[in-house]
C-alpha cells in the first residue's frame, strides 16, 4: 500500500507554495481556508499535512524544506498518530475493507463542531478535506457553512485534483496555491535518490507519472514495476497464459488484494493506452480505434468493480478475454 501523505517528510511537494504560506503565517495574514490544486500525486496533501504540523507547533526542520519538521517532533508524532486534538481529516471512509466513493454529509458535519471548540494543545485548528472532489453535494453545502462563517484561530485544507468541479461559491471564499506538474529530469531525480534504482529505471518510471511525483514514488515500488512489466508482457503476447492469470488473480482476495487489482488495471490500462497511440501513429486506423476502445473499457472497470462489488477475479479475466479480441482484430 503507498505511504499516507501524514507519513512522509521528506518529500517537499513544491517550494514555492510553501514559502507563499510561511510568508503569510509569517505576517500574520493567514487565510482561513486554502485550496491547494494539481495533478493527482502532486503532492497537494503532503503538503497540508507539513503546514498542519508547523500551525499545530511542530518545531521547524529547515533540512526537510521550507515548512519541514522532524518526525520526532512531538506534535508531529501525535499528527503521524492520528491522535492530536486539535487536528481533523476528512477522507473517504473505508467499511469492510472497501473505500467509500464519497465523503458523506455526515463527516462534513463534523467540520462546524470541531471549529466550534477552542484548540487544546495549540494555537490553531486545522483540518484537512482530502479530496474535496470527494464530497457529495450534501457535504460540500455543509462545508460551505463553515466557510461563510470563519472559525476563530481555524484552518481548513482544501486538497483538489480538479477544481473547477467544486462550487464556485467554496472556492470563491478559499486562497489558491497551485501545484505544477514537475518536469521528467526533476522525476528522474526523486525516484533516484528516494529509492535507489538505476537511471535507466528512473527515467522509465518518471515517463509513466505523468508529472507527478507521488504516482513516480508509487510506480518505483517493487510491486507495481512488477504489474507495469506483466501488463505490457500480456498487451504484446500473442496469447496470455490463462495459469500465470490465474495465478495473478488469486492474490485479489482482501483489502490488499484490492490495492493489488487496481494498480494491476491501471498498469493494463497505461500499456493498452501505449498500443492505441502506436497504432494510430502507424496510420492503422481501425487497429488504433479498437486499441482506443480498449482502452476506455478497462479505464472503468476499476470503478465499476467496487460499485457493484464484482469479483476482481472475473473482471481480470474479462479484460484479458477482452484484450484477446482485440489482438484478434475483433471490437
């Protein structure tokens, strides 16, 4: 499973929205709610955790960037912990080993209560939607009441990976920090140094993240290199070995083997993603839709699993029986 964003430390998502809130915390400007957006694994939540920690007390730890703290640190242990008072996070709840696909109504009405009561152990109150996206309508109107009403000495992450999707009237009231894309040379060097693998390796994996340094980080993992390599064996096989499927697919069981199945169709998707565009670079038209096609299927399928609680087993070998048609030059 990849690292919690509370966990890490080292990673310093972008410096210059760091130094944009220190600049205000510093001057005693701190807007009450901010709205931190990019590209999903840009590091938008890792940093709300790093100016939680420094709004809690954390001392700083000017070695792990601009609002860097030791995770040593005791307000930083209590965060990491899961167990500071003055600290609410609002994520997807997961029953029975699932993921929620939204953040209820219910859990937003925590929000006006936690800002409610003064901090206990700090000078502020912080919370953190991670993701806002994932609110349900119901939810986002119950944190827009807190925002119309600002909580004294209260702070609220706003983590988004599309802003534009949100109310404009939450985001009207929220101050914007931006997070780029990172280029590949700066990928490159992240997975390098964090995980230590060769540079032809890092520059594969920086190829595939798309910009963001949090899916470079998860795609260098010994396991999803492992499913990338599988996905692209099977995309160019004549044929997939129906034992090594079955094989794949009997390690699906479990929360775990959720996590397993959905890096396993991303990595698929990523490879068929790969042939489409070969295909209709080569002027094969109806090659190149299918492929296309494809491509689009598998792209829901993972969504479409948890939705209806389909076996992951039989949706892997539905894709592969799919992807046989495909090669076949079938629809």
């Amino acid at each position: 499973m990849s690292e919690h964003a509370r966990d890490r430390f080292d990673l310093v998502p972008d410096a210059a929205a760091e130094l944009a809130f220190l600049d205000a915390f510093g001057k005693d400007r701190l807007h009450h709610a901010w709205l931190l957006c990019g590209p999903e694994g840009s590091g938008k939540a890792s940093l709300a955790f790093r100016a939680a920690r420094r709004l809690l007390g954390a001392a700083p730890d000017a070695s792990r960037g601009p609002l860097g703290t030791s995770p040593d640190d005791p307000v930083a242990r209590l965060v990491t912990a899961r167990s500071h008072p003055d600290l609410l996070v609002l994520e997807r709840a997961v029953e029975g080993g699932k993921t929620k696909k939204s953040i209820s109504v219910d859990q937003a009405r925590e929000l006006p209560e936690f800002f409610s009561k003064s901090p206990s152990q700090a000078r502020y109150r912080v919370a953190i939607i991670d993701a806002a996206d994932d609110l349900n309508l119901n939810a986002a109107n119950a944190l827009l009441k807190v925002l119309e009403e600002p909580p004294e000495r209260g702070v609220l992450f706003l983590v988004t990976h599309a802003p534009g999707r949100l109310l404009a009237t939450i985001r009207s009231r929220c101050r914007r920090l931006a997070f780029p894309v990172w280029p590949l040379h700066a990928l490159e060097e992240l997975v390098r140094n964090r995980t230590g693998v060769s540079s032809a390796e890092a520059a594969r994996i920086a190829g595939m993240a798309g910009g963001s340094p949090g899916r470079a980080l998860a795609l260098a993992s010994g396991a999803t290199l492992e499913a990338d390599q599988l996905a692209q064996a099977w995309v160019s096989a004549p044929v997939v070995d129906r034992a090594e499927a079955l094989a794949v697919a009997d390690r699906f069981r479990g929360p775990e083997g959720q996590d397993r199945f959905e890096t396993l169709m991303d990595r698929l998707s990523a490879a068929v993603r790969v042939r489409a565009l070969e295909e209709g670079a080569q002027g094969s038209g109806s090659g190149g839709a299918r492929w296309a096609e494809l491509w689009s299927r598998l792209s829901e399928l993972p969504d479409r699993t948890a939705a209806i609680n389909l076996d992951r087993g039989d949706v892997l070998a539905g894709a592969l029986a799919d992807l046989q048609r495909v090669k076949a030059g079938g629809g």
